[in-house]
C-alpha cells in the first residue's frame, strides 16, 4: 500500500511540474468525459490514461478542479483535483469527433479527500461527443 501511495504523489508532482496551464489550442472540437463514482464528492483525486487514434489538443474541467497532464500525445496521463463529481469530469479537445470510440480511459487510483487511496469497485469513465 506504501508503494501506491509513493506512486500516486510522485505521478501528481510530475504532472503538476509539467503544467496545468492545459487549454492552448482554443476551442475546437472537444469531446466530454464523464465520471461514475459511489462517493461524488468525497473523493479528493483521480489519476487517469486517455488514450486515441490522435493526440489530444486541449484539457479543461469543471469549475473547483484542477487538472494537471503532461504535453499532449496519443497516451496521456491525466491528475485531476479536487472534490470530484459524478458526472462531467473533463472535456478533451480533438481532431476528429467522429473518432470518439476510438478514445479509451483508464482509471488508475482515486484518493479520498484525506488522500487515502480506494478500491476502484463501482468507478468508471465514459467518453461521448
């Protein structure tokens, strides 16, 4: 358990050293993901991969979150901060929306707000047009 607690603050500090000014292109095409969580609102950080066809453009999130992400590729390593919803996590930009399905996320560790790490049971992300 030490060791993913290790793994997940070294993975934060590396994104958040790599920027979280994250929208550079300007609006364009985005798609939307969205988050299933059994505990909306008492998780404090979800480190995520979306992975496509083409490299992402843009990263935003709803307001009261942060989202921090290295330059943008075809895999992405995402943090996202903050009292998470359930619902719109974040909206990505890309080429091609038509390309959607083609787009996967992976959730790889939440944090409580007391950053304790949960057992991924009942978490999911969607991505839609």
């Amino acid at each position: 358990m030490r060791h993913r607690v290790l793994r997940w603050g070294a993975a934060v500090v590396a994104l958040a050293g790599a920027g979280s000014c994250l929208d550079s292109t300007g609006p364009g095409p985005v798609l939307r993901m969205t988050l299933t969580t059994p505990n909306a609102g008492a998780d404090g950080a979800i480190l995520l991969t979306v992975t496509g066809p083409t490299a992402v453009t843009s990263v935003a999130t709803v307001a009261g979150l942060r989202v921090f992400a290295e330059p943008f590729s075809t895999t992405n390593h995402l943090a996202v901060t903050g009292p998470l919803p359930n619902g719109l996590l974040l909206t990505f930009g890309v080429r091609d929306v038509t390309r959607a399905s083609e787009y996967v996320a992976t959730i790889q560790d939440v944090a409580a707000t007391n950053y304790q790490l949960r057992p991924l049971t009942g978490y999911s992300l969607t991505i839609s047009r």
